[in-house]
C-alpha cells in the first residue's frame, strides 16, 4: 500500500478535504524525532499535510514509542502521575550500582476484579532504589523485561545478588 492512499486533505474549505487518497501526491518529507515522515499535497487547493495528519500521532511532542508507551499504561489503568513517574525514571535513574536485587511481582485490579494487572518491581536494596517496573501480564516475558531494564540502566558491581520468591519446579 502506498503511504499517501490513506492521507486526505485537511484544509477547510477545500473540495477534496476528507477523501482519503484522492488528489493527493507525495511532496518531499521532514524530520522529526522518530524518524523521516512523507510530507503530502493536495492537488486541488495545494496544500500540505503528513502522513500522521487525523491519526493519534498527529501534533507529538514526543517518539512514537514513548507515546505508544504511555497509551499501553493508560489502556492498563495507571494513573497520569504513575505514568509521569515511570517516564522520570527511564530517563533519570541510571548508572547506579546493581549490587543487590529485590524482584517481586504484585497483582492489582483494574476497574473491578475481573481485570487483574500485574506490576514486577525491582529494589536495588543497598541503596533502597526502586530500579525498575513493568506493568502487564503475569508473564516470562515481562518477569524478564523488568530485569533486563535494570541492568541496562544500572551498572554490575562484581556478582550481584538478586532475590526473587519464584519457585521451580522440582
């Protein structure tokens, strides 16, 4: 499919506003922090709009990913300040010392309790640091991602201990 199939004009007033791909041809492209985007021109009243135009990326001040984030956390029922925090946190919290790791995983509900939600926190005990969350399904791979984001973040310090409650089957 063609990127400029799906892009319609936008401007008021203009014949062809609201028809996706027709009259519509590529006109160059921008940048942004994401990545390149296709600028688009109408060919009726000449003006330009990009591919994100009337889609939820339209106007980000951010990366697709870190919108893509924020709305995965939202749909998951965190508050706007859990989110603002968790963001705080993958930017601001790096380079400290992994000595000692606290894992845990935590069940809560979200709405009612048909719809659980669960939350793996890290601890990096020596220094009482809360090193990382991921927020989801109680899963192998969020039980990983929880991990593998705080040592990338954080620095090894020799063998570090992590402590965990999982128990393996015998």
């Amino acid at each position: 499919m063609n990127p400029v199939d799906g892009v319609a004009c936008a401007r008021r007033g203009c014949d062809n506003r609201g028809k996706p791909g027709l009259n519509i041809v590529g006109y160059g492209s921008f940048a942004t922090k994401s990545g390149r985007r296709q600028r688009c021109r109408c060919t009726v009243c000449r003006g330009t709009v990009s591919t994100n135009t009337g889609t939820a990326y339209s106007g980000l001040r951010c990366t697709r990913r870190e919108f893509e984030q924020v709305a995965s956390l939202r749909v998951e029922g965190v508050s706007l300040s859990a989110t603002a925090a968790t963001r705080f946190n993958d930017r601001m919290v790096r380079g400290f010392d992994l000595i000692e790791l606290q894992a845990d995983e935590l069940c809560t509900f979200v709405g009612n309790k048909n719809t659980t939600v669960w939350l793996f926190a890290t601890i990096e005990v020596s220094s009482r640091l809360w090193a990382g969350s991921v927020l989801g399904r109680r899963s192998d791979h969020n039980a990983r991602a929880v991990v593998n984001d705080v040592a990338r973040r954080g620095r090894v310090v020799g063998c570090p201990l992590i402590a965990t409650d999982v128990r393996t089957a015998a």
